[in-house]
C-alpha cells in the first residue's frame, strides 16, 4: 500500500460520509451496549429504513464517548447546518421520537449539553477517534488519518528516526511505572538479537480502570498502527497482545481489525512493499491482576504459571523466549501514531516538563460525571474533580482522591492544587498509576477503602514470595480488626511494621506497592485510624515491656 | 519455571570485579551472585528456598541484601555481583525484616515442632534459632491443611510446607518428572502432585524420593519416621548437577 492508494481510500470514504445529511452515531461500547445500545441502533436503523431515508441519514456505531454514566449515548449530527446534538439515557421506546427530530428541533428532554467543561476542558490524542469513527471499519479510520503514520514511517525514515521522535517526544509508559518509552525502545533496538517481540499489555486489572478497554473497543486499528510502528523502530517481527478474557468485545474488534490491516497490507509480510514485516497475535489472559506484571506476562504467553520472576533480567534484554522484548501498554501504544504523525516536539509541548502529552482518567466514585477523560499532564485535581467532574453531588464535602489503584494512594483536599505528574503524585504518596481515579466523600470511612484495596492485593497475590503473601494476609486481618474497633495501637504499630517489610522485600510491584493505600491513608487520615483503636492498658504494657 | 540461561551471544570471557561485603574486600567473577560469592567467602546469609545445584527461585526473601547507592534491597541470591559493589548483610533492619518474615511463616501454617517428624532437623526451625525469632506477633492463620499418606513411600503434611517450591524444581529439573507444582494464588497457594491427585495415584511419580530429601521441613517425610526421626540430605545435589553438566 502507498501513501497515494491510503489517500484514495481515505478521499472516498470522506465523500461517503458527504453524501449523507445527517450522521447519528450510536455508542457501542461495553458501557453503553450493557445498557442496550445495540437495539437502539437496530431500531434506529430500520426507523430509517422503513421511511425511506438511508440515502440521507447514516446510522453508525462508533466507540466510546466518555460519559459513560449517562448512556446509552446517541450523537446526531448534521453537517449542513452544524449542529451536533448529544443524547443521554436513551431507550428503545425513545426512537420515533429521536428519529422525528432528526429534521426538526432536537428532544431537549434527553440532551446531554456538550459545553459543559466534562467535554470542553478535555484535550484528546489517545481518544481523538474515539466516538466518532466506526471501531469496525478500517476506511473509517483511514478517513482520519489512520495508518499513514506507518506507511510514512516505512517508506521514508529509518527505524532509528521513528525511535528519535518517540525520545523526544518524552512519552512515558502509562501502565504505571512511568518509565520513559524512549529509552526502553532504545534499549531493544540496540540488541543485536535475530528474534525480538513486542508485546502490547492490555491486561488491565486495576478494580474499577477501564480506559484500555475503551481504547481497543472504539479504535482498534490504533493499536495496532501504534505497535507496527514499535516493531519497525526495535526491528521486531512479531508481536502479542496481551489481553483479559474478560474484554469479549474488544477480543472481538481486534480480531476483525487484525483481519482488516492484513488484508489491506499493514500487517503481514514486507509491509509496503519493504523488506519489513511484523504479525500480531491476541493471548487471552485468564484473568489474574499479576499477570500484568510484565514478567509474569511472559510467563503467561510462554504457556507457564503467570507468576512474575526477579528483574534483571529485564524483559528488554531477555524477554519472551529470552529474546529482547518491548512491552508497553495500550495508552502507551495509542499515543506512538500521532507522535510519528505530528512529531515529537509538538508532543513534547503538552503537558509539563517532565509528564508530557495527555493521560486517560476514569473517573468514578462520588462524583457529579463519571466516565472517561482525556486531560492534559500538568492539570491540577481541582479541575478534574470540580470541573470536569462537576464536584461532590448533594452538597457533600470532598474528602479524598485515590489514584493508582491498589498500588496508589488517597490524597486530601490540601493537594488538590498540585498538578497531576508522575513525579508530585509519588512525592505525596500516591501514584499516577495505569488512570482510575475515585473520589470519595465525608461519608467514606478511609480505613475501610484501606482494607478493600488490602483484600483485593490479598487475594491477587501469586503466592510466591513470602512477604507479599502471607503480609497482605495479615495486613488485611489487623485492618479489618481496626475497622471493627477491636485492634490497639500495638496491632497499629504492627501493621505499620508490615507495611515496611512487605514494601521493601517483595519480588514484584505487587507486593511492593501493596503497603501504599494503608500509608497514604495513614499519613493524611491517621486520627481516623487511632479513632478506631481500643485503649487496652494491658496491651500497651507489653509493648512498653 | 522460567530459567534464564545465558544469551547465546554472551561473550565468553568473564571478567573478574572487586567489591565489599561487610566491609570484606573481595574479588569474583562477574557472573556470580551475591549469595554465592558471600558463601564463598563464609558470610552467611540466611536463605530457605535456595538451594544449590537448582534453578534460583527468589521466594523467600530471606536473602536480602543492601548494596549501597541503590534505593531498594535486593535478594542475594538472584543478584550478581558488580564492580565496586557495597553489600550490608546484616543491618538492624535486615535482621528485623528477616524475624518478620519468619513470623509470617510460623503464622501461616500449623508448624508444631513439638511432634513433628523433622523437629531438630529442619532448616525454618534453624533459620528461626538464627535470627532470634523467639515469638510470632502476628495472629495464627489456624487454617486446616490435609495430610497425604497415600503414597507407599512418602507423605505430605501441608501443614508443614512453606511453599520454597524446592520439591518442585528438583522433580522438575532433576528427576525429570514434574510431578509437582503449585496451584491457587496467594496464601490458597498450595503443592500438588499431577493434578491435583492423591500422591499415591500419580501417574508421574518415579518414587525417588528427591522431594523428601530436599524439602527443608517436615512437609515431604519418609513413611514411618516418628517425631524428630526424620533426618534429611540435600547435599547430593551439587555433585549430580556437576556429573551431569561433566557428560
Ligand atoms: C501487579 C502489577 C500489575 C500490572 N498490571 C498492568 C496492566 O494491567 N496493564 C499494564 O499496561 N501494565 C501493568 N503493569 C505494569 C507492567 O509491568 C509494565 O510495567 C508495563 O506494561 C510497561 O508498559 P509501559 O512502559 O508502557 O507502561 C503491572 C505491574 C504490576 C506490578
Ligand atoms: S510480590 Fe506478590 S504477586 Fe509479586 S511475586 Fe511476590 S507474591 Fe507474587
């Protein structure tokens, strides 16, 4: 494929989507589909049908639109007169009347208002095609530019040129650790090994994170470019992506996009005519949090029990069967075909200094919208949580925000003007983590979000090292004896002692990230812990003695 | 198990480095671990579920070291060393973690020394004597493990095990049988022969007997025994590693 064939693809597509008046899009994302998003769409499609209309009106499915507590989501829009109307909670019984206003005026009854800062305030890479194209069709893709980063990058620059911009871009990995993409590029790029792999980790098992799943179920085809594009600047010839079986529908959507770039050249062999060649292929994890860890990841695709093995050896140097690996996660991947599209000093420009580009939140908790966002590096978490998030519902005090999962923190109202970085989010005890935020109001007890982040570490352990699994079993039990208002504050010392033996000699991030919501919540909440705790003379004597 | 062996385009000369354990200075080739080159050099540092002549687990944790300049502690035994190298073995801290580890072990299974086959010749009640673990602070976990006899040989007692994984490499890795290895996740985590039948059905097993001899509890034991009888030898392993590698 060239670069002119791309465009024709692209040029034709785009005289498709003119000769249509109107477009309504329907979310069909897992969020909006467990709600019932595919009958709307049926119901809608054949309404145009049956009067008539497909000529006019194109019903499409496209991926996610972010507020995910208000769907299912329907978008109409009619380029002539530019309007755009979003609608909100929409039900099958509300499709005549949806479809009626198509040419009149809109059904304020279920507009969702799109200038409120939950839409404005965002800035998208990651997401740019998300809810707008058909995550089902390649053309749509195409029609936006997709893909002509690869066939760029193959046709005119050098694998080394792709890994420069991805350097100075400043991209760093979104799985959680933060490190620099570049220099882990660079790393495997400059083994001299016949055989390397990349992998792309989509096994996302933080509780309550889903902005990989709606990545792979709204643009699929990203992904995909994005690792391409990996494989050619590292000089790797297979890739896998690695994703949970709990994801059926984007097993599914990568499936078909796999199917689609093979056909259309951008997998397989020598790719655009060039001696480059790179097949992708999906394993299905069976679930485990650990098997995100990368090492246990390999393990798993190695066929062997997904549990994570000591670094060094560093996947990079001795990865998948031994042999060098790039492994990063699926934002990570996302970003890598708009840096190679726009270079990487304009990504370079957004965010801060240190955290550049946009990061994917999902919001949740107590808080007026919850659902995806794209927000640019270096925003502070006022604007997230009263923003975009439209603060606390009922008039309820904000309390805390917890980042990171189960290997973040909770932070309170005093750092809410700190901008989110990777680095002022460790300083002050949590961590920017793969992206779930949950906000919590005075209503939540911080001991017991504590104790469930403990149970979760708990029951997630491999059990192959010893502090990790049989600390976070301890941990959770004098945490619940706090909770219950059973414990002293020698079960209190205790549980901090653990907190700093499970930290410092666990294997894997796991275990050694386990500990974190305990000290968070004990460094910014600890009267809510020693409130708790039962004064029992006898106790403090022995620990005195 | 994983295994790392050595990339086929490592270079084939090994260099020799300098560095300091304990305020010893010492030199060794450079793909060695710490643990190795301690022991070498007779600085012992505790460890439970290394044991030479087998693949490095790294589960146990007992081995960890401080090696100046590096914000983390690392395990001694998956390690190597590195020129200029500052290793602490023995800080306060260590010895703290090391007890806590310890505790968390007694506490996680049934471990009654009083009556049990291998009391007075088992490695985590040695390991407990060395590092001055006199008392378990933590609550007992008082779970119910079974006992296995149903092979003729051997029995497992899981309430002995401390899931080193020792049996499982070597049946793995020397005997070649795999009839071990683990199932669950975290303290669910157990040892099981084929899958998950009694070990006396296992189709697998050659009756060896290399298990018992590893395990460094009283969780694998000769049949028979009575309390404290069971007397174990691990040290046959090195030299059937060595013959091997010899052929
Ligand atoms: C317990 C644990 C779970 C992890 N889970 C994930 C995950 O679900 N997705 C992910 O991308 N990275 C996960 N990671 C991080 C990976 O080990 C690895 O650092 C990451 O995939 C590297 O990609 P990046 O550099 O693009 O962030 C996890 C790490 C640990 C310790
Ligand atoms: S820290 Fe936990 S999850 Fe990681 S290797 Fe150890 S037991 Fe397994």
């Amino acid at each position: 494929m060239s670069l002119e064939e791309l465009q024709k693809i692209a040029a034709a597509a785009k005289v498709k989507a003119e000769s249509y008046e109107h477009h309504v899009h329907v979310c069909m994302a897992a969020s909006c589909q467990s709600c019932g998003a595919a009958d709307i769409k049926t119901q809608l499609t054949e309404t145009v049908k049956e009067n008539g209309a497909e000529a006019d009106i194109w019903v499409k499915g496209v991926g996610c639109m972010g507020l995910c507590s208000a769907g299912p989501l329907v978008r109409v829009e009619s380029p002539a007169d530019e309007s755009e109307y979003l609608y909100q909670k929409v039900g099958t019984e509300d499709v005549s009347e949806l479809y009626a206003s198509i040419d009149g005026n809109p059904v304020e009854r279920m507009r969702c208002q799109t200038e409120i800062p939950f839409f404005a305030r965002q800035q998208k890479i990651v997401l740019e095609n998300s809810g707008r194209i058909d995550p089902e069709q390649i053309d749509d893709y195409i029609a936006e530019g997709g893909y002509t980063s690869l066939v760029r990058a193959l046709t005119g620059m050098s694998p080394q040129e792709v890994l420069r911009e991805v350097s100075d871009s400043g991209l760093r990995g979104r799985g959680g650790g933060g490190y620099p993409a570049g220099l882990k590029w660079a790393t495997v790029a400059r083994s001299p090994a016949p055989v390397k792999y990349v992998i792309c980790n989509a096994d996302e098992g933080d509780p309550g994170a889903f902005m990989d799943r709606a990545v792979l179920e709204s643009d699929p085809h990203r992904i995909l470019e994005g690792m391409a594009l990996a494989a050619y600047a590292v000089g790797a010839e297979y890739g896998y992506i690695y994703i949970r079986a709990e994801y059926p529908l984007a097993v599914e959507r990568l499936k078909k996009a796999i199917r689609q770039a093979t056909r259309h050249g951008f997998l397989g062999r020598q790719i655009c005519e060039t001696p480059f060649s790179f097949e992708i292929e999906i394993r299905l994890g069976a679930g485990a949090f650990v098997c995100g860890e990368e090492t246990a990841l390999i393990s798993s695709i190695e066929g062997q029990r997904g549990q994570p093995s000591p670094r060094p050896p560093y996947p990079a140097d001795e990865g998948l069967w031994d042999c060098p690996t790039l492994i990063n996660n699926v934002e990570t991947l996302a970003n890598v075909p708009a840096i190679v599209r726009e270079g990487g000093e304009w990504f370079q420009s957004i965010g801060t200094e240190k955290s550049t580009g946009t990061k994917v939140f999902a919001l949740a908790g107590r808080i007026a919208h919850t659902g995806l966002i794209e927000v640019p590096m270096g925003i502070t978490l006022r604007e997230i949580i009263e923003e975009i998030g439209g603060g606390i519902p009922e008039g309820r005090k904000f309390k805390a925000v917890q980042t990171g999962g189960p290997s973040g923190g909770c932070l309170p109202e005093e750092n809410l003007d700190m901008p989110v970085e990777y680095d002022t989010l460790r300083a002050a005890g949590s961590i920017m983590g793969s992206g779930g935020m949950i906000v919590m109001d005075e209503t939540s007890s911080m001991v017991d979000v504590a104790r469930y982040f403990m149970d979760f570490c708990m029951t997630e352990s491999c059990g192959k090292c010893v502090p990790c699994r049989a600390g976070t079993f301890q941990m959770h039990g004098l945490l619940t004896k706090i909770a219950r208002g059973e414990a002293t504050a020698a079960d209190l010392q205790l549980l901090e002692e653990l907190c700093d033996v499970v930290r410092d000699t666990s294997l894997c991030g796991l275990g050694q990230t386990a500990p974190n919501p305990v000290v968070s919540t004990l460094r910014y909440f600890r009267h809510e812990y020693e409130e708790k705790l039962k004064t029992d003379s006898t106790d403090l004597e022995i620990v005195a003695s | 198990m994983p295994r790392y062996p050595a990339p086929p385009n490592a270079p084939a000369k090994v260099r020799v480095v300098t560095l300091r354990i304990d305020g010893q200075d010492i030199g060794a080739r450079e793909d060695e671990s710490v643990l190795d080159v301690a022991a070498e050099h007779d600085i012992r540092i505790p460890t439970l579920c290394y044991l030479d002549g087998l693949s490095t687990w790294g589960g146990c944790r007992m081995c960890m070291v401080e090696i100046a300049g590096s914000p983390k502690l690392l395990p001694a035994c998956s390690t190597q060393v590195a020129e200029g190298m500052e290793i602490t073995t023995n800080s306060d801290k260590l010895k703290n973690y090391r007890r806590m580890i310890l505790e968390l072990l007694f506490a996680e299974r049934n471990h009654v020394c009083s009556v049990c086959v291998s009391n007075g010749h088992c490695d985590l009640q040695d390991l407990a004597v060395e590092c001055g673990m006199d008392f378990v602070r933590v609550p007992y976990r008082n779970a119910p493990y079974e006992i296995d006899s149903s092979h003729d040989l051997f029995r497992v007692d899981h309430n002995r095990c401390v899931l080193c994984t020792r049996c499982v490499r070597v049946c793995d890795e020397i005997e070649g049988a795999h009839t071990w290895d683990i199932m669950g996740r975290g303290v669910e985590c157990q040892v099981i022969t084929d899958l998950n039948t009694p070990w006396g059905e296992s189709d697998s097993c050659t009756g060896c007997g290399k298990c018992v001899q590893v395990c460094p509890t009283g969780a694998l034991v000769k049949k028979g025994t009575a309390a404290g009888e069971m007397e174990k030898r691990d040290d046959f392993l090195p030299y059937l590693t060595q013959m091997r590698g010899n052929r």
